[in-house]
C-alpha cells in the first residue's frame, strides 16, 4: 500500500498557484491594485488604490488590509496577494511606519491620517 506524506502535496499545489514575480510590498505602502471584475460575459481590471494597513500569513495565505478615503469614508478590503482575481501590484510610494499594524489611521481624519515618507 502506498503512503503519501500529505505536507509535501500541499506542499507542490501551493508552489503552482504562488506569483513569483510579485513586488515587496510593506506596511504604510501605497498600492495600486489591479482587480479583475466579471460583468455579465465580460472581464475588466478595476484599479483599487490605497495604504497598507495590515500584512497577515504567510505563503500562499498571505492577505493585506488596504485602506483609502472616498468621499470622507474610510473603506477598507482584505485581498488574498495570491489570487488569480489580483491582475496587478503595483507600489505608489514607501511611508515610514513603526507598527505592524495602522489601525490607528481609522481614528484619524484628514491631514493627521498622512504618513510619512521614506525613500529607498
């Protein structure tokens, strides 16, 4: 009887579906992200634009938390990095954060809500 080692076939899967190519992306970074939409019979990239709140996982799971304001209301989405449905990554600007986590940004309105920049 044959016996599999389960870990490595999850192992292989997640290796096919992982990007390689994806740029390092931070917290406190502005993105600008390339989501594929399906209208009806059609598909079209739709640009979400936005700061990096929050990096969770690892590997094949790893989700970020990007905010931005419209119209004075802070809206917030959680992508899977991973996903086929993300078209593109792309990094606006680096800020200078030191938190792992920008929760803090949703109490703040305004001009107090920037974040500093940081040049590489």
């Amino acid at each position: 009887m044959l016996k599999f080692d389960n870990q490595k076939v999850i192992d292989n899967l997640h290796q096919n579906f992982i990007k390689p190519n994806l740029p390092k992306i931070q917290i406190g970074d502005s993105i600008k992200l390339g989501v594929k939409i399906i209208e009806g019979n059609k598909e079209r990239v739709q640009f979400y634009e936005g700061t990096v709140i929050a990096k969770k996982n690892s590997s094949i799971n790893t989700t970020i938390t990007v905010r931005k304001v419209l119209q004075g209301i802070g809206i917030e989405r959680i992508f899977l990095i991973h996903s086929p449905k993300i078209a593109s990554i792309e990094i606006i600007r680096h800020a200078k954060v030191r938190r792992s986590k920008l929760y803090y940004l949703r109490n703040l309105r305004g001009k107090a809500s920037r974040l500093k920049q940081r040049f590489e």
